[in-house]
C-alpha cells in the first residue's frame, strides 16, 4: 500500500499557524501593550461586577456542581477548577451584563471570550505576566480577523452569531500559544476550533441574558480553552481546516445570500503590524452597545444647558435600524434606550447602579419622563455602522430645540479612555465586591502585569 499523500498546507494556514506558536516569543510594541492591559482590567472588572448578576449566578452554580482538576479559578468566588470549567464560568461572567469591551468592523465582544480562556490557561501552564498579555492581543488579532474573513455583518445578518465564532477562534489561538503549541500542532487546534464553531443570532430574544451570556463568552472561552487542552494532550486532526475539499470557509460561504465569497487571505492581512485590540471598544457606560452613543451626546446636553427633566417637553433618540430594534423598550433596565435616557436626564448621569436598578423601570417619576423619549432607527446611521454614532433631539417648554450627534464615542477606538478613566470604571465595577482595598491592589496589578512571574499570582486579588 502507498503511503497516504500528505495534506497540501496553504499560505494562509502556514503563516498563521507560525504567527500563533510564536507569539509568546515576540514583544508587542509598548503602545500594544499598554492597551492590552486596559482590556484585561476592563474585563476582570466585567467579571467581577458580573459573578452578583444572574447569568454569573448560574455559571458559578453549574461549574461548582462539576468538580474536576483545580487549574484556573472561578472569579468573585473561591472556587478553583478545570481550565475549560473556569473559562465557561468565567466567560459568562464577563457578558452577565452590557460593560465588557467590543470590536465594531468584527462585530464581537472579543474580551469576554478570548480573555477568560487566556486567563484560564495561563493558571494551567503557569505562564507569567508578559506570556499572558501576548496571548490576549494575539487572540484579539486571530478572532476579528476571523469574522471579517466571513464579512462579519452580513454573516451576522444571515442568522449566524459573529459573537460566538469569532472570540471562539482567538480564545483557542490564545490558549494555544500559552499552551506550548508547535506550529504543526496549531494547525489541529485550528481545525478542533473549526469543528466546535457555531452560533445562532437569535441570542437576540434572550430576555434574561443568560444565554446571551453563554454565547458571547462562556462558550467561545470554554471551547477555545478545550481545543487547546486536546491538541496538547496529543489529539492530531485535520491540517488546513481553512482550505481545500469541504474546508471552514466553503461550510460557511454565505455567497447566494449575501453576494460576497468568504476572504480567508483577511487572516493573516496585517498581522504583526495591525494589532485589532488597538481598534477595540472600552465601554464608557456599563449599557448595551447602541446606547453608548445617545447617553454621550444626553450627558453633553445636560452639562451644556443646565438641562433638568422638568424642562424636556420630549426626546427623540437616533441610532442604526439594528441598535433601535435591540433597545427599544426592552424589559432589563441596562438594555432599554428610553428608560436609560429618562434615568439620565433624571440623575444628570448614569451609574452602574442607576442602570441595573430593575425597581427604577416602575418608578412613576422615571415613567413619565421615559414616556416622552422617542426611539428611530435612522438610514443614515444604519449606513455609518460599524461606527455606532447617536443623535439626540431635545424639544424644551421654552421653545428651544437642541441637538447633539456623537461620532466617536468615548471608549472607542476613534476616541479612547486613558488609563485613568479605565482605572476608575473599573475600581468603581469591583470595589462594591472585592472591597476598595483588594479592587485597587488588583487595578495596580494589572497595571504592572509585565511582572508577574506567575498568573497565580493573581488568584487572591480576584476572590470574594
């Protein structure tokens, strides 16, 4: 019998591959890094302040009941168990609620998967601080560009949830380089990610969050975490998933519907000289996404005209078709346009409290000024997407009309928070449950993280 002929490799998966097992290796530039350590505090603090909701609740519970091998904590907790057990948990815990970090051309969350899974498998191997903050950029590269080979919003709109492959792809690129892997074996770890991909964007009808929470982060991070940990134990598989007969790419060709063939060369475009974290959102608000923009321009409002609740005859809020359709008048405070536009014109600003204070949503106060916001979804704006940009009209009892239109939001990557207004989002999101001393002891942690010789080292900063 003729020996098999080997697979034929192609360009894309070789240089991918060898970007991955190399990553550890290679030090990102210091602006890279610094904003890498802003997205790893940004969604500890998710984690944290997302261990009391619901969705972190149950993740919590389910992965206490499984047991297993004590290899990565669980956060908000003292519970210490399976890598792949601590990325779900850990995963959902950093989507329980609307404050963890986005990515607008890939349209993902990319923290809340990729770095759960990063955490998770940098406690395993007991890699140090530097290993660790190279592997969630390197995640971040590997995830975005994974729905944009897809054309992330049309793939999106063809019923499929971006938000679920592509932070599942970086989540195991991440925990592949932290696990050691060689380039031939990156390659099975990519082909064990390709076969765990999926994702249906009905997340959308998920009233209670639970399992948006799932699909957005304890499920990429858990199988991202799996594919690595198989390849490492020595499970072999497919060469090039992304080419050749029956390949990723060719199960997930969206050409008839959407008019585009998929763009598998968008995977290694620029790699190692456009970092995607650096073009990620930090979330200024703790609210859902197409929220951020009319809150900005509400609070530029208020603060330039004085504006008090009793002075607004009505509202009328702009945003993408798709941002309306998702806000509008949703039952859970943190995701509901008009009634977070009545708390702010209220409060004259937006709290993490403020915005998940369900009794408010019956407040008779908060219901009359909430009954006098409009919500429109706007061609034009539809049209600016990925760039979610609001506009908020104001009609006053003296007759006045005001209007602001927010481009950038703060937190974008058109328009960045500094290190500080990071720092204090997120001291304010863990201070209520870790307590003001450990949540400052773990800002200045992560703020130092090039120093840490172990990710251990972290565990008793993040248990409450």
């Amino acid at each position: 019998m003729k020996p098999k002929a080997k697979s034929e490799i192609s360009s894309v998966m070789r240089e991918l591959s060898a970007y991955i097992a190399g990553a550890l290796t290679r030090p990102l530039p210091d602006a890279v890094a610094e904003k890498t350590k802003h997205h790893l505090l940004d969604t500890l603090a998710a984690m944290v302040s997302g261990s009391r909701l619901l969705p972190g609740r149950k993740a919590i519970a389910y992965v206490k009941a499984l047991g297993g091998a004590k290899e990565a904590c669980v956060i908000g907790t003292r519970l210490v168990t399976t890598a792949e057990h601590a990325a779900l948990a850990n995963g959902m815990l950093a989507h329980a609620d609307e404050t963890d970090d986005s990515h607008a051309p890939s349209l993902t969350h990319p923290g809340c998967g990729i770095v759960p899974a990063a955490l998770a498998m940098a406690e395993r191997e007991r890699r140090n601080g530097k290993e660790l903050l190279r592997a969630i950029a390197l995640g971040y590269d590997v995830g975005c560009r994974l729905t944009m080979a897809l054309h992330a919003y049309d793939f999106r709109d063809a019923g499929h949830s971006t938000h679920s492959f592509g932070p599942m792809f970086g989540a195991a690129a991440a925990a592949g380089a932290l696990a050691g892997l060689k380039p031939g074996a990156v390659r099975h770890l990519l082909s064990y990610a390709a076969q765990q991909a999926s994702g249906v964007s009905c997340w959308m009808r998920d009233e209670e969050h639970v399992e948006k929470a799932f699909d957005f982060g304890g499920m990429p991070a858990r199988n991202g975490v799996a594919a690595a940990a198989m390849v490492a134990s020595g499970f072999s598989g497919v060469e090039d998933v992304f080419s050749g007969e029956r390949n990723f790419f060719v199960a997930y060709d969206e050409t008839r519907r959407i008019g585009k063939a998929p763009a598998p060369e968008r995977l290694t475009r620029g790699l190692g000289a456009t970092y995607e974290i650096v073009n990620t959102n930090i979330k200024r608000w703790s609210v859902g996404s197409p929220i951020q923009a009319p809150l900005d321009s509400l609070l530029e409002l208020i603060r330039a005209h004085r504006l008090r609740a009793d002075d607004v005859v009505g509202i009328t809020v702009r945003v993408a078709h798709q941002g309306a359709n998702t806000t509008d008048n949703r039952a859970m405070p943190d995701i509901c346009m008009q009634h977070l536009c009545a708390v702010m014109l209220i409060d004259g600003i937006v709290t993490f409290e403020s915005a998940h204070d369900e009794r408010r949503m019956r407040d008779p106060r908060v219901l009359a000024v909430r009954s006098r916001v409009e919500l429109r979804g706007d061609d034009e704006l539809t049209r600016a997407m990925p760039a979610r940009q609001g506009i908020v009209e104001v009609r006053l009892k003296d007759g006045r009309e005001l209007r602001h239109h927010t481009r950038a939001v703060r937190g974008t990557a058109q328009n960045p928070m500094t290190r500080a207004e990071v720092d204090e989002k997120s001291f304010h999101l863990m201070a209520p449950i870790l307590g003001a001393r450990r949540a400052r002891a773990l800002c200045e942690a992560v703020w130092a993280s090039e120093k840490l010789a172990d990710a251990r080292e972290l565990r008793p900063l993040l248990r409450a």
